[in-house]
C-alpha cells in the first residue's frame, strides 16, 4: 500500500499559486548606470524568463513537496511471535577465582578465564533471550541490565577483572540484587544463573535472607559450584595434592537451587560447565502477545531525483538557448566562401 508519512506536508504544493496571487510589490525607480552589452549573448530577457522558468520552478516545487512529505511502500502485514527467556547471569570475582586448576584445550588458566571462555560462547548462543550481568564479590552490582545485546554482555564479561569489587564472597547480595531487578520486570520467567566457587563471606544480606526474597519474587536460580576437586601445588618438599574447593559451600548452593525450583551443578573443568546448556534449552520461554509489523520501503528518493535534474536543467536550458542563439547569429552574419 502507498502513503505518505507526513501527508499533511502536501498542503504546501499551492504555496506557489497563493504566492502568484499576491499584488506586486512595487519597486521605488532610481538612476541606474547603463552599461552596453550585446543583447544576443547577454542575461535572458524578462519575456523569456516569465516564458520558461516559472514552469520549472513549479515542477521543482511539487517534486520537493512530494520528497518532503516521505512516500513509502508498506507490505504485508508480518506477525512476530515474542518468545524468549529473560536470564541473569551471577559471576563471582572473588580472590579465589585465581586458582589455576582449570584447562583450555592444553593449557592451564585460572577459574575466571574459563568462566568468560564457556559463558562467551553461552551469550552468543541465547538468541532471542534477554540476558543481564551481575558481578560480585564483597559486594554485588549490576553490570549489565537485562536486555537484547549479547554483544555488550560480552563485552562487559570480558572486560571483568579479579579484584573489581574486593576479595570476598557476597552471595546473599548477588542473590537479593537479581531479585530486586527481576521484580521491576513483569510477565518474566526470572531465571538466575549464580556462578562461585566459595561460601558467603561478605555483604549486606545473609544467603537465607535473600533466598527468602527470591522465592516470595518467584526467581528459579540455577547454581553452579566452578573448581577442581584436586590440584598439584609445589612446595618445599615436593609437590602434593590438596583440594582447591575446599571453601565451596555445596550444601548452601543445593538449598538455594532446590527451594527456587532450580539445579545445582558442579563444574570440576570445563566440559562439567557447559552442562548449563541441556538445562537452559528446557527452560519455559516467555510467551506474550505477537507483534505485528508491516515492511516499509521508503520512496523520497524519487521526487528527489527528479528535482535535482529538473534543477540542472532549469540552469543550464538558458545557457544552451544562448548557445545557439549565438551559433545562428554567427552562420547568419558569417561571409561567404563560395564563388561567383
């Protein structure tokens, strides 16, 4: 279907004729310096310019007026069903997520490089989904709220630090803070992703306390417990074994799953954590109204173009009428070469 954006623009197409008639305005004489100029090759005289360019400038005008007022192509209408889930990702930056006792491939890394190598490829694979990021450590804060752009989720993952927000463990924050955003969202399935490698040692709310707002705000959290369960550490007398996940609080990490309606995990290496898609990809969708959009193609390029041509050409008509006034002229007063 055709239409104008802003049809009430086209108002303006009579402008020309209104200004046409308008009285003159008339002008005061006064000397004026006469110069001799050779009328065959001089200015236009006023006879030919009432003659020829007011149909141009008309044309220009309407051409213009059609531009300015937007002509656009709509299609067919398109119906786009909303589904998606509205995820929240809890990443703990605490000390000790330095351990090196996870592997990339061959290589050995600490605990937050293969959170960032797992999640990156987990943000890039939730189309569709709203996802937000919580970092914390001594404390909790929102790095990224929920939205669409997984490429800025990314961004802000990586950009992470050990560090950040302090050396501790705050999970009753984490936990409290993803409830308090999920409440200014409605109609959300409000699943949270808490990802830590230790117990509460810090922050404002106790773990019990913030399960308690998460469960009366319907929030389904997802736990998962990263680190190995035996590392190799050197020391003066060689080296031993000792368990990096010591301080991993699983029994708090499996209440908090369990009341919420959720799962725990244990991620010992990289392959244990990428367990979180099979789960994810079962989750409930959010399911609203479908929305529907019609395809538009804008068309003011065409009267556009038109102007733009019929401007040159209303430049250069007078020069080429000149041009072969004075080619006339020149043949007609030329001397003649031809014999007696």
């Amino acid at each position: 279907m055709f239409s104008f954006a802003w049809p009430w623009l086209l108002t303006l197409l009579i402008a020309p004729f209104i200004i046409r008639l308008l009285p003159a305005v008339k002008k005061q004489e006064s000397t004026a310096l006469f110069l001799p100029t050779f009328d065959f090759i001089g200015t236009p005289s006023q006879s030919e310019i009432k003659r020829g360019f007011p149909w141009f400038a008309l044309l220009i005008w309407i051409a213009l007026v059609l531009a300015a007022a937007r002509p656009q192509w709509l299609g067919e209408p398109v119906t786009i069903p909303q589904e998606g889930r509205e995820l929240m990702l809890a990443v703990d930056l605490s000390g000790s997520m330095q351990y090196e006792d996870m592997m990339i491939g061959n290589q050995k890394v600490n605990r937050l490089v293969m959170l960032k190598y797992v999640l990156n490829d987990f943000i890039e694979r939730r189309v569709g989904d709203r996802l937000g990021l919580i970092l914390f450590a001594d404390t909790a804060y929102v790095q990224t709220p929920l939205t669409y752009d997984r490429k800025t989720v990314r961004q802000m993952l990586d950009e992470a630090v050990l560090g950040l927000v302090g050396e501790k463990t705050a999970i009753g924050d984490a936990l409290g803070l993803a409830a308090k955003r999920f409440n200014d969202k409605k109609d959300s399935n409000r699943i949270l992703i808490l990802l830590t490698d230790g117990q509460n040692t810090a922050g404002n709310i106790q773990p019990q306390e913030a399960l308690e707002i998460a469960v009366a705000a319907g929030v389904k959290v997802y736990t998962i417990g990263v680190g190995a369960d035996e590392m190799l550490v050197r020391s003066f007398f060689g080296n031993r074994k000792v368990n990096p996940s010591a301080d991993l609080d699983e029994a708090l990490l499996s209440d908090i799953a369990k009341q919420t309606g959720g799962q725990y995990f244990r991620a010992r290496d990289t392959q244990g954590l990428q367990q979180i898609y099979e789960i994810l990809d079962k989750l409930e969708p959010i399911e609203d109204d479908p929305i529907q959009l019609r395809p538009m193609q804008s068309l003011f390029f065409y009267p556009l173009s038109v102007a733009l041509f019929l401007s040159v050409l209303a430049v250069y008509f007078p020069l080429i009428q000149r041009t072969l006034k004075w080619s006339n002229l020149r043949n007609k007063f030329a001397p003649s070469n031809q014999k007696s």
